[in-house]
C-alpha cells in the first residue's frame, strides 16, 4: 500500500497528524478522491445503486484533538469527539 513494506505504526501516524498543515490535508483530500474515483465501480453502473450510509461516534477526549465537539456518544454523556461517516456503494453489474 502506498510503496510501503508495512502498514506505519500509531505513534508515526500520530506524528504526521500532528505536523500536518492545510497544504497536506489538501494534498490528502486529492489522493482520497483520486483512489476513490479509480476504484468505485458504482459509479459506473446502469442500474440501481444502493448506498449504504454509516456513521458512527469516536470519543476523542484531550487537549491535543482540534475541531473535537460535544456531541451524542452511546452510554457516554458529556464528552468531546468526531462524527465518522462512511458510504458504500453498490448495485448490479450488467455486463
């Protein structure tokens, strides 16, 4: 993945994390999107497509995590997090 013999650890992750600025979040948005329109085959698809919407609350409860907000987290009252939302997609092949 990426040119990389193993998966980075999560103290490496962290530290790109931590030093990256709006040019990198950038840079990251534009592979996202590049991987994702590569590799989404819905989008190409003559029939239906159904998309299967999940979203799920990460705690993220420190003095080090930026844009955390309030919010609803399952048997968790008062704490800060992120909203993570994932879609999928599919429908039939008709080759």
């Amino acid at each position: 993945m990426l040119d990389m013999n193993r998966f980075p650890e999560q103290s490496q992750i962290n530290e790109l994390i931590r030093r990256i600025d709006s040019q990198g979040i950038e840079q990251l948005k534009n592979v996202h999107h590049e991987i994702f329109m590569q590799n989404a085959q819905c989008l190409s698809s003559q029939g239906f497509v159904v998309v299967d919407i999940d979203q799920s609350g990460l705690i993220a409860n420190g003095k080090t995590y930026e844009l955390a907000q309030k919010g609803y987290f399952s048997k968790k009252k008062n704490q800060k997090g992120y909203q993570l939302s994932t879609a999928f997609c599919g429908g039939e092949n008709k080759n």
